[in-house]
C-alpha cells in the first residue's frame, strides 16, 4: 500500500501535465483509461423490474418479509451465464415496501458460501438492525432483525456490508430496494413497474465466456477508485428497454456501483423534473438536464413523453472536480448509454408535477454548536483506517451537529452516514447543487472541497452497537476509509464505554 500511494502520490503530482505528450507513464494511462459503450448496444432486452416480496402480516400487525441470499447464475451477456449472488434469485433482489408506522421484520437466511451482512442504506432503525459489519451472517444463519418505520416517503435500498468484503459481495449482485411509500395525498405517479420505474444502474466487467471480473474491486495496480466497468446493467439487465404507457414516468435512480460517479441525462438534452433526493421529496419540484449521483446515491425524477418517440438515458462525462488524470481515471471522462425508453403510439394521460410537493424542510436547528471536523485523506478517515474497536465519535440521541467534511486529496470521495440524515449547509462556501437539497444520507464530497453537513441523529440509544460513516466508494470503504458513533440519551451517556467489543466485526478480513 505505501509503495502504491508513493506512485499515486507522483501521478497527483503530474495530473495537470498528463496532456501534454512528454507525460509519458502518466499519458499512457490517461490514453487507456476512457472507457464507452456508445454506438455499441441495440437494446434489445426488455427491462427486468424488481418484483415486488409481499410480507405475511401476523396476528401483532407486524409485517414479515423473507429474504434468502444464494448463489446462481444469470444470463448477462448473450449467449453466456455468469456466477452471480442475489436475494431471493440469482442476481439482486426483490423490492421490499412498507409506509410510515408500520412495524416490519425480515428473515434474512444466508445460503452464500461466506459470511455476509445485509444494511438497510438510509433506514432510521436500532444500531444493532442496521446490518452493518457488527450484524455479520454466518452461512446456513437465519438473521431476523425487526423495527418500526419512523421516516417519510423515500428510496431506500439494502446490499451486503461485511468489513473488508463489501465491494465483492455488492458486485455479485446482492442488492435491492426498499421503498417507504408515499403519503396518499402526493401527487406523482404510482403504478410500479409502469409509471413508476425503478433503476439500479451498476457497472461490471465481463468476460465474452461470461466470466465477471473481480480484478480491481479492492487497491491493486494503481486503480484510484477500485473496479470501473465498461458493461452497463439496469436492474441486472443489460443493453435494456423499456416501453412507456404514460405521458409522465417517475424514475427511482439508484448508483448501485461500487465506484462509477454517474452523471446522468437523456440524449436529446430534454428537461426533466427532479422531485426527491435520498431520504425523501424535495419541497418543491426542480428542472434539471443533468444530475450527479455518486455510489449510493438515490433520486427521483418524472420525465414527460410524448407519443412514439424514443431517447436514451445515458450517462455523461461526470464533473468530479479532480485533476485531468485522477479525473479519468475515476471514470470523469467515460460516457455510458443506460437505457433506451420508448413511448407507445399512444400514451394515458398524466397529471402535471405539482408546484410543491411537501411541505419546506430547512436544515434542523443545530443543538452541538462545535463543528466535528472529519478530513478524507490518503483512504483514511482523521489519518486512522477502521478499527471496530474504537469510538470515533459519541453522539446525543435526537440531535443535531454540523460535520464538516474535507477532501484533502485529488481523489473523489463521498459520504454515507448511517443511523442519521443530514442536510447539505454548503460546498465551499456555496449552496449545494440540486441534487444535493433536501433530506440526504449520502454526499458526493469533491477533490480538495469541504461540505457541510447538518446532521440530525436519531432517538434510538445503544452505548455497546455504533453506527457507521465512511466512503461509499466501495474499495475505499473496504481499504478501511470507515469510522463508527455511538448515539445515546443523557441517562445512557454515562455508560459509554471506553473501546467496543470487537470480535463479531471482524468477519471478512
């Protein structure tokens, strides 16, 4: 590793030069780093949408879901099968939907040879149900974690997060979504499925026998970011359609990558209206052509059609604010079509996007007035890796802190915090761009920016079971780009202890 930084620390060096041809080693990477898909596809294979997992409800009320993580294999490319990992089937998983009040349980069984977990990303749960590395499953272990929904309507998604195993076993194809319903009263489109289409966009490389590429998914070579892919999959699905039936269409997009910042937008540049960010609506709708979601990130859009036409969602060289060499080699200059989307002769009517959607949310007011500085460096957090050991932090239950979070390298990163949801105050002093308004739980954080954050923790207490913040990218998580908090109540404060019971979060290293 200190050898491999020393290079990427001389190739940071050099990035604003890599143009010029006396570049050398470094224009020889910059050459081969581009990667697209354009011009290439036909897309020719219906889109596969997310079955929806119906829970048994016993006689408490409370709603049971079961999921069963396993290995299969699945038709990627044409022609061929790849071994892939997935929940309930062979790759991905089914989508998971409760509202506001419901009590929920799922059994999670794990028939994968290795040790997993499965984190709920942007759920507001117990620190022991969050599935992060402190909840590791054992293969033929049934893990049953069980909470009552406390947030508003939102895309939320679950995927594997072991120490140190996270990127793999993402890559495989655990992954899905759980969505927390909309409030009745909410005018958007509804039908899942038809007008209402989820996205996971995630990328691979695969073989032409089919074989997926593991190469890279952790720090090898002098890969910044770990695995970039050049085949796109939407829902599992590659080179994919979908028909549209309706005038206007909600697309729930989640980054499901493990690296690729994506930079999205349609091909004839139309507009399209942003209507909610990770943990929920925007107050009001916003007209965008273009949106950056980083890994993790989530946001939904309503796009209008007409009858007959077709356009191609695709993803666009990102604006990732790093020097030209560390910029492409982040994926910064690739360009990817995603999906073709084309309207039918002719279309159901649909109701306009409202002038608001809910209610204003202005950042919380902030309860601890010191801000907790938190420096990105090297692939260490505050120039220490993860320790499931210490306590980075300790937080009150209910309260809100201002985190300001500093990218001191010329590597993109971001920011996902568990057991919290946090408004963006600002990124270098300015107000955040679009998709980074509302309700978050994921940031993307610039080379050489600082972002502040008002985040706002929750009221569940637990002084032995801490929640995580770290990197999603996913080889800078699993390199150790991770630190934990404790939330507790003023009665519980007292009890803190002074380093965790780390044992059961060691799995996977």
């Amino acid at each position: 590793m200190s050898t491999r930084r020393r290079v990427l620390g001389w190739l940071g060096a050099v990035g604003g030069l890599v143009v010029l041809p006396a570049a050398g080693f470094a224009g020889y990477l910059y050459a081969d780093s581009g990667r697209s898909n354009v011009g290439t596809l036909t897309f020719r294979n219906r889109l596969r949408i997310p079955p929806i997992l119906p829970p048994t409800v016993a006689a408490d009320g409370v709603r049971r879901f079961r999921l069963t993580l396993a290995a299969g294999r699945t038709e990627l490319l044409p022609g061929t099968t790849t071994n892939t990992w997935g929940a309930n089937g062979p790759i991905l998983g089914p989508t998971l939907r409760a509202s506001r009040g419901d009590r929920v349980s799922v059994d999670v069984r794990n028939n994968l040879p290795e040790t997993t977990s499965l984190h709920w990303h942007g759920m507001h749960l117990p620190a022991r149900m969050d599935g992060g590395p402190h909840q590791p499953i054992e293969p033929g272990v049934t893990w049953r974690p069980s909470w009552t929904i406390e947030q508003r309507a939102a895309t939320l998604w679950y995927h594997p997060h072991l120490h140190r195993s996270t990127a793999a076993h993402v890559y495989r194809g655990v992954a899905g979504l759980f969505i927390v319903d909309d409030d009745p009263a909410v005018r958007l489109p509804t039908e899942y499925g038809v007008d209402d289409v989820p996205l996971i966009v995630q990328d691979r490389r695969i073989a032409d026998d089919g074989t997926l590429d593991e190469s890279d998914l952790t720090f090898g070579g002098l890969t910044i970011t770990g695995l970039l892919g050049d085949k796109i999959l939407v829902n599992g699905t590659y080179d994919p359609y979908v028909e549209v039936l309706t005038e206007r269409v909600r697309l729930r997009l989640l980054n499901g990558c493990n690296a690729r910042i994506l930079y999205v937008g349609f091909t004839d540049d139309r507009e399209f209206t942003l209507v909610a960010t990770d943990a929920g609506l925007l107050s009001s709708p916003q007209p965008l052509r273009r949106l950056l979601l980083s890994p993790g990130e989530r946001a939904e859009i309503v796009v209008e059609f007409r009858a007959g036409e077709s356009v191609v969602l695709r993803g666009f060289p990102a604006p990732l604010r790093a020097n030209p060499l560390y910029g492409r080699l982040a994926g910064g200059s690739d360009t990817h079509d995603l999906i073709k989307m084309t309207a039918a002769g002719v279309l159901r009517p649909s109701p306009p996007v409202p002038a608001e959607l809910t209610p204003a949310s202005p950042a919380p007011t902030v309860t601890r007035p010191e801000p907790f500085r938190l420096e990105m460096g090297d692939f260490l957090l505050n120039g220490a890796t993860m320790d499931p050991a210490r306590i980075d932090r300790v937080t009150r239950t209910g309260s809100v802190e201002v985190w300001e979070v500093a990218n001191g390298q010329s590597i993109p990163h971001n920011l996902h915090v568990h057991g919290a949801s946090f408004h963006v105050l600002g990124v270098d002093g300015a107000p955040p761009a679009p998709e980074s308004r509302g309700e978050k739980d994921t940031v993307y954080v610039p080379p050489g920016s600082v972002v502040r954050l008002a985040v706002r923790f929750l009221q569940h207490s637990d002084v032995r079971t801490p929640y995580m913040f770290h990197c999603h990218v996913l080889a800078h998580e699993d390199a150790g780009m991770m630190g934990q908090f404790l939330t507790v109540s003023a009665q519980d404060e007292p009890s803190v202890p002074v380093t965790l019971d780390a044992g059961h979060a060691q799995h996977g290293g």
